[in-house]
C-alpha cells in the first residue's frame, strides 16, 4: 500500500511533462491531458482513501530516493500519508479538477491558453510534493514548485506591467518564507543529526528530549517554521501580497490564492505540530499572530469596494482563526476549516463577475440612503475615520514591506554605484585567488584570523549581490555577480572544515552551466537588440519566446531551484555551516534571498512587462 | 499680433477651460449598470474620418486601424476584393498610379511605431528626478475614488459620502488620527487653502505654459478612473447612490498626492518644481499632425476593405428577386427591434411562414418612459439614452417574482470574521456542491441576469393616465392623444398603415448571461440597455384601445377591430420568447396564436443554430432543437465568456422596405429600419428615423471598431482577470485603473468596417433630410458613417461624398445563389460573403 504513494506524485509529472510537449495551437488536446491527469489522480484518491479507511487509517511513511548520500548527509525524498494529507488531498483534487473543466471553455482563444495549463499542472505537482511530504526537504522541493508556479501565473499576462510588478513583489514575499524553511532546515540538522522525518517527529519522547536540552534552538526552527507559514499564507505582516497577487484568470486566482496555495502555510503548521507542541511559547505566539490577522483583516476586507480584494481579505481573516485552531490543537477543526473556507473562496472568486449584475439588482430594490455598519456602534468621529483611512491603506502593510525591506537593500547597493564590469572582474580575481589559496593552505594561517574568514567571504558575497539586485545599467554585470555570488557562498563554507571538494563541484557545477547558460542569453539579446539595461520591463519574450524560456531555466538552475544540483549542493552547503555560526548563516541566507530577487528581476526586466518598441496593441502602464 | 502677446495668450491658464476639455476628449462611458455604446473618439467627431483617427493615434497613441500586416493578408485571402482596391486608388489618385500604389499596399515597408505626444511632459519626472510618482500615487488615488464612489461592495461605506469628494476628505483628514498623506505639507494644503488647481500646479511644475500638458499627462495616465468620475459628474443620476464628485475635486487631490510624494521621496520643500529640470520643451498636444504616406495606405486598405463587402450588398440588393410581399390575408405580422441580432429570426420566421410580414425599428417602439417594477426603489429609463421622457409606467404585482432570489455567496456576512467562520465551515461545503452542479449541469441561478426577470409577465403596467397621477414630476400613464400620436408615429415610420393582420407581435429583446460584468451591453440599445418587454406590452396596451384606434382612423389607419397587438419579449441569448397577456385574446386569435407560436419556436430553435456556428463548444451540425438545448445551457454557464456574441460583425444600416433585403443572406450583420418611402415623400418620419438611428447604430459600430483595433487602449483587454470595482466599473486586479470599453471576446469575430446606411428614397429627398440637424449630418459628411441611397424605383444607387450623392457603379456582377443555407452554416465559424437565398 505505502508503495502506492509514489504513484501520486508520478501522475501529475508525467501529466505535466506530456502537457509541454503538445503544440499551441492544440486547445481540446491540452485541456483533456489536464483534465485526465487530474481526474485520474481525484479518483485514485478517493478510491485510495477509502483502503485506508478499511485499514484503519494507518499513518503511512515511505522512504523514496535517495537524491545525495556522504556521510553524515543523507538528502532522500521521503513520502508521508495521515489524515491531514487526505484532507489536503481530496479537496486540493477535487478543485483543481473542477477548475480544469471550468478554465477549458473559459481560456478559450485566450493566448497562453497551454501556458495556463501547464502552468496549472506544474502547481498540482508541487502541491503533491508539499502534501505527501515525509520531511522537511521533500516539503521544500514542493514549496519551490508551488512558488515558482504562483509566480508565472501572477505574470500571465506578461505583456502588461502591473501582473509583472505584482509578480516579482509576490515572489520577493515568498523568497522570505523559503530562507525561513532553509534556515529551519539548516538548525533541524544541527538538532536531530539527519534530515528528520515528520514521522520520527510524532515520537513524543525523542522530541522531548531533544528540545529539553536545546530550548534555544527549538525555538528558533519553530520561529522559522512559523514565518514561512505566515508568508504563505498571507498572515501578518506579509498579508498585502495576496489581493495583489489576483492578477491572472479569474480561475487560476481562484484555486492559487483563494483556496489552496494559501492553505499551505497552515498545512506546515500542522505538519510540524508534534515539534512545537511542547513550546508553549511558540503556540502563544502562532495563536496570537492568528487572532491579530484576523482581527486587522477583518476591518481591511470591510472597506474594500474591489470583490477580489474583499474576497482576498475574508480569506486571510479565515486562515488567522485557522491559525489560532492549530495553536490549540484543535486539529480536525482546522483541517474542517481548512476545507470549508478553501470551497468558499473559490467558488465566490469564480462568480465574482456576477456581483456586477446581482449587487446592482439588490440595490435597486433594497437600496437605504444610511447603512448602519458595526463601526459607527463601536467608534464615533475621530476614531471612526482613523480606522477607516487606516484600513484603506491596509495598515500600510505593502509600504511597510518596501521601506524596511527593500529600500535599505536598494540603499546599500546604491551605494556600490561606482564598481563597474571591470573593477569587480578585477577584485574577484584578486581577492577568490587569495581566498581559494588559502583554502588550500589553511595550515599557514593563523586560526584567529581564519575564523573570521567564512563571515568576511560570506559579506564580500553579500555585497556583490546587492550590487546586482540595484543594478540599472547593465544586466549582464548583474548575472555575472549573482553567479558569483555562489562562489564567494562556497569559498566562505569551505573554510568550515575538512570536507570533499566533491560536494563544492556538486554546488558549482550546476552554477557554472546554468550562468553559461544565462550569459549566452543575454550576450545573444543584447547582439539582437543592442539593450542591456533594466531600468524598465523590456518585455521581450513577445519577440523570443524560446530565448526567454531558456533563460528562465537559467535563472532556475542559478537559484537553485529543486530539479537542479545547485538545490542539493546548498543544502548540503548550509549543514556545513555550524550551529553557533548564526552570523554567517544569517549572512548566507540574506544573500541567497537577495541572489533570487535579483534573479527574477534581470528575468522580469528582460523579458515580461509591456513590449514598448513593437507595433502591436500595448495597454496602458495603470491597466 | 506680436508674438509677445500671442506666447502671453498661451501662458494664461484657465483651469475650468482646461477642465472642460479634458472631459471631452476622456473615456465617456457610463457606470457598468447604464453601459451605452458609443462612438469610443467621439471628441475627434467634429474632423473628418481618416483626420480625427491620424490626429487621436498621434497625440493618444490609439491604434485605429488593422496593422498593415492584417490588411496584407485580408487581400491575400481574397476579402479585400483586387478590383476594389484598384478602382479606389484610380480614383484618388488617377489611372497611372495604380501600378505604384499598389506596389506600395502590398510590398513597401513602413516604420508602423511611433510614440504618443501624451505622457512627455510627465515622463520627465522618471528621467530628472528617478522617480516613480505613477506607483506612488495610483493605487491610493483608485482606492480612495473607488471606495467613494462605490455602490454597494464594501461593507463599511465611506465615512463622508455625502458631502463632495474634496469635503469629505477635508472632513475626515481634519478629523483623524491617521492621514491619507505621508508628510504635513499637503496635508495642510488641502486642510488650510482653498487648494487652487493652479497654485498646486505652480509648486508641482512651475511654467503656468506646461499646466494645461500637465493635467493631461496626469489624467490621460489613469483616463479609466478620469473617464468615470467625469461620466457621474455630468450624470449624476447614474449612480442610484448618489456621489458628488467632479473632475475637478479628482485634479486638485491628485496634484496634492503628488506633492506628497515628491515630499516623502526628497523631503519637503526640497525639490523644484518640474519646469526646471526640463532640458527641452515637449512638443503642444493638438499642435497639426502631418498626414504620412503610411496614413494614406492604411486609409486606402480601410475603404477597400470595406467597399469590397459594400459592393457585395449592394449587388446583393440590386439582383435580389425573392422579394414579393406576402399576399393577403397575411397570418401574422411582427414588430422587432432593427437591432443585428434579430436579422436571422426574421428571416426564419418568413421561411417557415411565408404568409406573416416582418418590420423593424428601434426597440422601444417609440413609446418613452420610465420604468418602475414592483418593489423598485429607483425608476429605470426604458428609451434611448439622450431622451428625457416625462412619462412614469408602474408595474403592478401581487408577488415580487423571481427577481429577489437570494444567493448567500454575494452574502457580505461571509467577510466578517465570526459569521465567517459559521459560513465557511456550513456554506464551503455546499459551495463546493454548487460549483461541481454547475459546472457539469449549469442552470438559472440567482447569479444569473435574465432579461425575463425586468418584467414580470403577470403583472398590471400602469399604461393610462389617471387624473394627475404624478410622481417625482413624472406623469403616470399616458392620456389617450399622447397614445395615439405614438402609435401612429410608429406605425407609419415602418410603413404599416394598411392590410393588418389579424395578430400583430411587438417583440422587445433582451438577453441573459451570468458572471459578465457587461450584462447590461447585451440589452436593448433603445431601452437604455434594458430588456424590451415592458415596452412592447405597452405599445400593444395604446394600439388595442378602442379610443386609440378611433383617433387613428381619423389619421388614415384603419386597423380592424379583430386584429390584437400581443407584446413579446425575445431572449437574443438564449433564444427563448414569452408572449404578454394571452389571456387578453379572441377565441380565433388565440387559435392562430397557438399555430404561430409553434412557427416562432422552430424558427428560434434554427436561429440557435445559426448563431452556434460561431460557438467553439457547440457541434453546427446537430439538430437545431438539440443546439438549441445546448445554446440554453451554454448562456447560464459560469465558465463561458462569451454567452452570445451581440453587436459583433455588425457593418450594415439598412433602411427601406423589406423587400429589399428579404432575399438575401446578410449573416446577422445588419440593422434592418422598416420604411417606405411611399407614404413619406417629404422625408419626415425618414429624419427621425435617422436622427436616432445615426448615433445609435454608428456609436455601436464605432465602439466595435476601436474596440477591435486597440483592445487594449481603447478596448478593455480580456475579460478573464477582470475584478468588479464599486459595481460601476471593470479593472484588472486591485490597483489598475478602470477599463472602458468592450472586452476582447465580445470583438474578436468583428470586423472593423464602418457602418454604411443604406437608404431607400429618392437621393434629393435624403440629402434635404440629414441635412435638417446638423448633429446628424455630422456623422456623414465626417464620413464616421458611409451612406448610400437606393433609387426605389430604379434600384441605382448613389453614394453620399464630400456632400453630395454620386452614382455608384458596381464592381461585382453576379452574387452566388444558394437554395440552403445550412450546408453553409455548418462550413466555417468565418464571417460569409452575401448570398442570394432562392425561394
């Protein structure tokens, strides 16, 4: 039975790589691979959970492949199957299922008609991986699909500016909530000595005993843990990306942000129940972060006068008490939550149009001049208007996110405004030939200083890559910084201890192709088009697709994105870094988050957003 | 003059003047409830055609034709006819210069980018100063208009709504610990001053001769949300929540956002107005724009494609023999509205009865009023837009229907977080029921917006007056001579005076879809985008009176006392008819009814069959009874974008007598005005006709043009990411501006011919005609609309040009007969050429 599992992660893949292979043009064949891959795994489901149900619902766990093996490092994709799976599972399912049948006639002649489609599968496989996850890694591939994925279908209407903008601010959201997972990641190896498994986590002993002697560091993965919950599913403070992330086809904001993508983050708190459950601390914290959305929300949905945005609020409002669920153990709640609020969101986004024609009716025949609303009993005048204006501007939330975290990184790479191609080609031969020297000869320096050398390559990298996401000029620095920003990452961590250089080729192998791959792109784009500059959206996959596609799978490798060996080599980096080096840890990852930012923005600059120097229809900048 | 004084002339800035004319050239559609069609560059209207296009694309940055590539291939494909083509160029610019400028149409590469005049000045503020002041200020901007004007989404309205826009944010900045504004400056602008267009404007951008480029820049950069607050300032009434807003309260607080802005980026008082950054000056908005080869190209391409489907018509007409009226006694005569949709329907209904007789003319049949159902709060007008009725019709119910279905989806209870967390533990899970119902078995929901539901069939209308019976200066009911004028006038505007048959169908249209914002495009365009049931049931109500027709046959209309007037309303998407107070019915006449009710229903189901050769999800070639089950279900489908295709492909006015068309297969293109010349030899009823015919049918034509050449400038792009804001508008997610417009799939199948009139009179009878109101003859001596007479008596044509009618000599000779034309339906989902029908 527990083989079976596999199945259900086999299905949606091959669904998705069969759906890239049929031509454009092929409406009816698409929509049907979709719509049997999808129907097939609902059925597959069902019929699987009712075995399990005659078995006595055993909590199934199958260790899969083994994906890297050293010694002391085991990377295995491992498959877990108990009720919140099934839960997650039939209704994740049973909507996309029905949201394939309905996008068939509804994207009819749409451009990007396949796009969507495949776009819709590869999120049904990520969404498999995170819910059928047996630990902490598996989760993560899954995560970094399901990321991606919101991304392109965000962005699907590339040729305008403001799905792009939204795009990469939403993405640049979710890259905080991925460092929280690797950093929970990085310390969970330093507590339990192997990638754990959730399984291991519901041995209440082995976790008690644990966490007794390392209070601090349990604390810290449950924080983690809990800020990428908090990212993913739009709670305080992230919350403002989620209305803006209903930007695509009214289905695809239906299931992603309406229902299941935005679930996700409680599914990791249930996941990782057993762990935190004896930190009352942090269940405190999760329940009043979840009270406090709630609450805020709430009074944002209230002043929306948009359907989406108001629908989008509600949402978050319902996953806050969803949180606060969780926090109390309330398990079947939550999961019965989960399901009820996941159905209503997606069908009210998906007759959201007809609130035009029903509201209008209903004011025609209901309408009285003077609403009375809960506020004006609550609050009188001053007060009142204060919440009013403070709810339109959403609390500030979506400034609050630019001015304390882009604008003091756009401020420090401003400040590198004066190193040029030249100069960083210069001081990086330099200053890597002197680090890799060292490297090698650690036995000549004196271990003081060596100390300090992981933190002050780790910072060179830092700034390199700040330099890159504030580049305006010229993009093929900016590439050529984020590949390098791996090196100084790898340099910095060799100096850890004595490990194979094996594992650093692992980790600089796949950088090295996918930022040759990059480069060629961009060397071709700037021969055809003679621009280079990202100080607009060039949009130039109009006029290449195929070039833009390449260099999106570029980008991938370079960030290290799950299918690529970069992903493994920095996990395996980052159990090299030791516990008490929370510096350099904070250090790398900041940079990593960075790296990816800087990333899809060369992407998104390039080759999304208006394509301004065509002849074609170009909707205004504000639609 | 010295150009001293004049550049002193052109630095003098008038801010209500500016205003003023800004509105005129903004978007001007009205709040999503009230949507009319019309002419989408209607401000360009006082030019000529191919002038006020060339002169919009450059300062706007429109596109307002097919690119070049389109028309290549339109003429390769054969539509755009050779012969056309050359006659054309022959008689613009001679004989010899056909060869070259051919060469030129089909061969010679043109640079087809250029960029708008519009955004210059302000794009500075990116180029001098490095920032964003458009995603600084937009979204606040939209929010706060938004969640001013909004009609009923929020569930917690706006504090101040009713005081103006600028009062209510004075109120409530005044009064408040928060503040819309980052820094104190603007703040005490708005709260201390009386906030002067023009002082905001000196601090902003300094030269008093850049104001005017400005406020354009500014508004044009966000000309949906611009466009709308202007439309319910000049209509208040759009809005049945009344707002007071204006343009000018909208500038003054953008100018002061922007302040702001620029505060917070560079703190206060630190920055210099924009003039002084400026290295070169922008070149003036409306100066001349220059005429290109490439212009005369397009222009050329444009007319050959459309006189090579005039040319087919019109050889259509003169070789039309299948024309003969129905001898009498007819069986049935039917009133529709020369709406495009009912082209086909007439057309069956003849096939299948070759003894009834059709007419059209605009589906309020002439009787203007406002309309109040039962339990209504507000009045709807039922006429066209620009008329103002005096006149108050009341439905009368004991039940209130199936209007007031509840659906608790659309429950606001559900966003609050305690009824929230009942509804979507309860709710959810039915929502998913609901959702897998709908999509494998879609039916009539409350979400759903019918046009059965405007009227109730059972209800009393109050159609007579009854001694100063008044409401809201509204006179209730109409007193018998204000019947009988309008009767009459209806009657003989369509030429039915005599040979009555013994039912007489008035047949209003209305349509039905759900999950479309646009709900109200689909309606009737002479009901003000309503269904036009209640209309047809009162026509019928006035022409069934006795005193009503008494004074008639005083006027030369005798209509027997057995022949009944029976209102009806058709349902253009779902193909359905409902006939009014059969109960009223002779014996005899409900014997006849009943046979002509089965000829309507055979005829609806092949009309489904028609209309679903376009449809991607409908097999042509089923039995048009199945198709039509099929096109029923397609139009309460929460997944179909395209419920029906409404105005789409439409090219053509005609208006004349029915045996000019009945022959012929015109494909759902063409509006059809009843009319005959005979008894109209003055061009009387000929000039109302057109007066409302002009703007009606050439505002639909021109919105589908510029809809269909820039969806997405002029057009509102996709309609599949479209979010509802405030219940009056469309915007793609949360923070865009409004999009006007027509959605992509409602103009994807149309193509971009002006509309041509097609007149049956004598040609010095119709120049004396359009030349009466100049409003109307604007649109055809500015060529927004191509006009054509039919001699009637000759059948020779003459083409309206530079004010005068030419004769028109036709290029095509012969025009293929076909006896069937299913074969044809179930050939291609692509637009046909004419063909004769032979009997």
């Amino acid at each position: 039975m527990t083989q079976i599992l596999n199945y259900f992660l086999l299905l949606p893949i091959f669904g998705f790589l069969l759906s890239l292979l049929i031509p454009d043009k092929k409406e009816t064949l698409i929509s049907q691979v979709a719509f049997l891959t999808v129907g097939l795994h609902f059925i597959s489901a069902i019929v699987y959970v009712i075995a399990w149900f005659i078995k006595g619902c055993p909590t199934l766990n199958v260790k899969d492949i083994d994906v890297f093996r050293t010694t002391g490092y085991d990377f295995f994709v491992d498959l877990y199957f108990d009720k919140i799976t099934v839960v997650y599972l039939l209704v994740g399912a049973l909507l996309t299922f029905m949201v394939t049948i309905y996008s068939r006639y509804y994207l009819h002649r749409e451009q990007g008609y396949k796009r969507f489609y495949n776009t819709i599968l590869f999120f049904y496989v990520g969404y498999c991986v995170a819910i059928f996850s047996g630990n902490l890694e598996t989760l993560f591939i899954g995560w970094e699909v399901l990321g991606l994925s919101s991304f392109l279908l965000i962005a699907f209407y590339r040729e305008r500016y403001l799905p792009v903008k939204n795009a990469v601010k939403v993405f640049s959201i979710y890259r905080i909530g991925d460092v929280g997972l690797i950093l929970a990641m990085w310390m969970s190896h330093h507590l339990w000595h192997e990638n754990i498994t959730f399984l291991k986590l519901n041995n209440y002993e082995l976790v008690h005993e644990h966490l007794q002697s390392h209070t601090f560091i349990g604390a810290f993965i449950s924080l983690m843990i809990l800020i990428t919950a908090a990212a993913k599913s739009a709670q305080l403070p992230f919350s403002s990306w989620l209305p803006r992330a209903m930007e695509g086809p009214t289905p695809s904001s239906a299931i992603f942000y309406g229902s299941l993508s935005v679930h996700l983050g409680v599914f990791l708190l249930l996941r990782t129940y057993p762990f935190w459950e004896q930190q009352i601390s942090v269940r405190i914290l999760i329940a009043m972060l979840g009270l406090l959305t709630a609450v805020i929300t709430t009074g944002i949905a209230r002043v929306q006068s948009s359907v989406k945005s108001q629908i989008a609020y509600a949402s978050i409002s319902q996953i806050g008490l969803i949180f606060i669920e969780t926090a109390l153990g309330w398990e079947d709640l939550a999961l019965f939550h989960f399901a009820g609020n996941a159905f209503l969101r997606t069908y009210q986004l998906l007759v959201s149009p007809s609130v035009a024609s029903y509201l209008i009716r209903e004011q025609f025949y209901h309408f009285s001049p003077t609403q009375s609303s809960i506020e004006k009993s609550f609050f009188s005048g001053k007060l009142l208007n204060t919440f009013y204006i403070l709810c339109t501007k959403e609390w500030n939330l979506d400034a609050f996110m630019y001015r304390f975290l882009w604008n003091p990184l756009k401020w420090g790479g401003k400040k590198m405004n004066f190193l040029t191609l030249n100069s960083i080609f210069a001081f990086f031969a330099v200053v890597y030939g002197v680090g890799l020297f060292s490297v090698h000869h650690k036995e000549l320096i004196n271990p003081n200083i060596q100390a300090y050398l992981p933190v002050t390559f780790a910072t060179i990298g830092l700034v390199m890559v700040l330099k890159a996401f504030t580049e305006r000029k010229n993009a093929l620095l900016s590439w050529f910084l984020v590949v390098m920003n791996h090196f100084w990452i790898a340099l910095a961590v060799s100096f850890n201890e004595k490990f194979t250089f094996n594992q650093v080729y692992l980790y600089l192998s796949g950088v090295v192709v996918a930022g040759a791959l990059g480069y060629w792109c961009l060397r071709k784009l700037k021969n055809l088009e003679d621009i280079i500059d990202l100080n607009q959206f060039h949009g130039f996959s109009y006029k290449y697709p195929k070039l833009a596609f390449l260099f999106l799978l570029a980008c991938l490798g370079i960030s290290g994105f799950p299918i690529t060996p970069t992903f493994v080599g920095e996990d395996l980096i980052f159990t090299h870094i030791h516990e008490n080096q929370v510096i350099l840890a904070s250090f790398v990852s900041l940079s990593l988050i960075i790296d990816g930012l800087a990333i899809i923005r060369i992407y998104a600059r390039m080759f999304i957003g208006p394509h301004t120097k065509s002849h074609h229809e170009v909707a205004y900048r504000s639609s | 003059m010295s150009s001293k004084t004049l550049s002193k002339i052109r630095n003098t800035f008038d801010a209500q003047k500016v205003i003023h004319d800004l509105k005129h050239f903004l978007p001007a559609q009205n709040p999503l409830k009230d949507f009319v069609h019309h002419n989408t560059l209607h401000a360009f209207q006082d030019m000529k055609f191919f002038d006020g296009i060339r002169k919009a694309s450059a300062i706007f940055g429109y596109h307002v034709s097919l690119t070049l590539a389109e028309y290549r291939n339109l003429y390769a494909e054969g539509r755009i006819k050779k012969e056309v083509l050359d006659s054309i160029i022959s008689e613009k610019f001679g004989k010899y210069e056909v060869d070259a400028w051919k060469e030129k149409m089909l061969s010679e590469k043109y640079n087809e980018h250029s960029s708008p005049r519009i955004g210059t000045l302000r794009s500075n503020w990116k180029r001098a100063y490095q920032i964003d002041l458009d995603s600084m200020v937009h979204p606040t901007l939209f929010r706060i208009i938004c969640g001013f004007l909004d009609q009923g989404i929020a569930i917690w309205e706006f504090p101040e709504k009713e005081k103006t826009f600028l009062d209510a944010l004075r109120a409530m900045e005044r009064n408040s610990f928060s503040s819309y504004f980052r820094k104190s400056r603007a703040k005490s602008l708005l709260l201390n001053t009386d906030c002067k267009i023009e002082d905001l404007l000196k601090v902003l951008v300094g030269d008093e001769g850049l104001y005017s480029q400005y406020l354009f820049d500014q508004q044009f950069a966000h000309q949906g949300w611009s466009g709308i607050v202007s439309a319910v300032e000049d209509n208040p009434e759009s809005l049945l929540d009344a707002r007071k807003i204006s343009l000018s309260d909208v500038i003054t607080f953008e100018l002061l956002l922007e302040i702001d802005a620029l505060d917070y980026q560079f703190g206060q008082h630190q920055w210099q107005p924009l003039s002084q950054n400026l290295k070169r000056k922008p070149v003036q908005l409306f100066a001349d724009v220059e005429a290109t080869e490439l212009n005369d190209v397009l222009a050329i391409w444009q007319l050959a494609f459309e006189w090579s489907y005039y040319d087919e018509v019109l050889a259509g007409i003169k070789l039309n023999k299948n024309s003969e009226i129905p001898q009498n006694p007819k069986t049935f005569q039917a009133l529709f509205c020369i709406d495009d949709r009912e082209c086909s329907f007439r057309r069956y209904l003849e096939q299948f009865d070759t003894s009834c007789e059709t007419f059209g003319t605009p589906g309020f049949f002439g009787v203007e009023f406002f309309f109040q159902p039962e339990g209504g709060q507000f009045y709807t007008k039922v006429c066209p837009a620009p008329v103002t009725p005096k006149y108050l019709v009341k439905e009368k119910s004991e039940t209130k229907g199936s209007k007031l279905e509840k659906d608790l989806h659309f429950s606001k209870h559900s966003h609050s977080f305690y009824s929230g967390w009942l509804i979507s533990q309860t709710l959810g899970f039915w929502s998913a029921v609901k959702l897998f119902w709908n999509i494998f078995r879609p039916a009539m929901s409350p979400a759903t917006s019918s046009s059965f539901r405007h009227m109730d069939k059972q209800a009393d209308l109050t159609v007579k007056h009854h001694h100063h019976d008044e409401e809201k200066g509204l006179q209730v009911g109409f007193e018998i001579d204000e019947m009988v004028a309008r009767v009459e006038g209806t009657l003989k505007s369509i030429g039915l005076v005599t040979d009555f048959a013994p039912l007489v169908y008035v047949i209003g249209h209305g349509a039905s879809s759900v999950n479309n914002p646009h709900f109200v495009a689909y309606d009737c365009g002479a009901c003000c985008g309503r269904a036009g049931s209640a209309n047809a049931r009162v026509f019928c109500d006035m022409a069934n009176r006795a005193e009503v027709r008494e004074a008639l046959r005083e006027r030369g209309i005798d209509i027997p006392a057995a022949t009944q007037f029976v209102g009806a309303l058709h349902d253009t998407t779902r193909d359905e008819i409902v006939f009014f107070d059969e109960n009223k019915l002779s014996a005899t006449n409900l014997n006849n009814h009943q046979t002509n009710h089965k000829i309507f229903d055979t005829a609806l189901d092949y009309n489904a069959k028609e209309r679903s050769r376009r449809f991607e999800s409908i097999n042509t070639e089923l039995t048009p009874a199945m198709i039509h089950d099929k096109i029923k279900i397609r139009s309460v489908s929460l997944f179909e974008p395209r419920p029906e295709l409404n105005h789409a492909t439409n090219a053509l006015c005609i208006v004349g007598r029915r045996s000019l068309t009945k022959g012929l297969f015109l494909d759902r293109r063409s509006f059809l005005n009843s009319y005959d010349y005979q008894i109209d030899p003055e061009g009387k009823f000929l000039f109302n006709i057109l007066k409302a015919a002009a703007p009606v049918c050439g505002g639909i034509n021109l919105e589908y043009y510029f809809s269909r050449v820039d969806n997405q400038k002029l057009g509102a792009g996709t309609k599949l990411p479209h979010n509802v804001m405030g219940l009056i508008g469309v915007a793609n997610g949360i923070d865009g501006d409004l999009r006007p417009g027509l959605p992509s799939q409602m103009i994807e199948v149309h193509d971009p011919l002006r509309i041509l009139f097609i007149v049956e009179h004598f040609p010095e009878v119709v120049l004396d005609t359009i030349q009466r109101l100049y409003a109307t003859y604007e649109w055809f001596i500015n060529e927004w609309v191509n006009l054509v007479v039919v001699n009637p008596e000759t059948k020779d044509f003459f083409v309206f040009q530079a004010g005068e009618f030419i004769p028109y000599d036709l290029v095509a000779t012969t025009i293929e007969e076909v006896s069937d034309i299913t074969p044809l339906l179930e050939s291609t989902q692509e637009n046909f050429p004419v063909y004769l029908i032979s009997a």
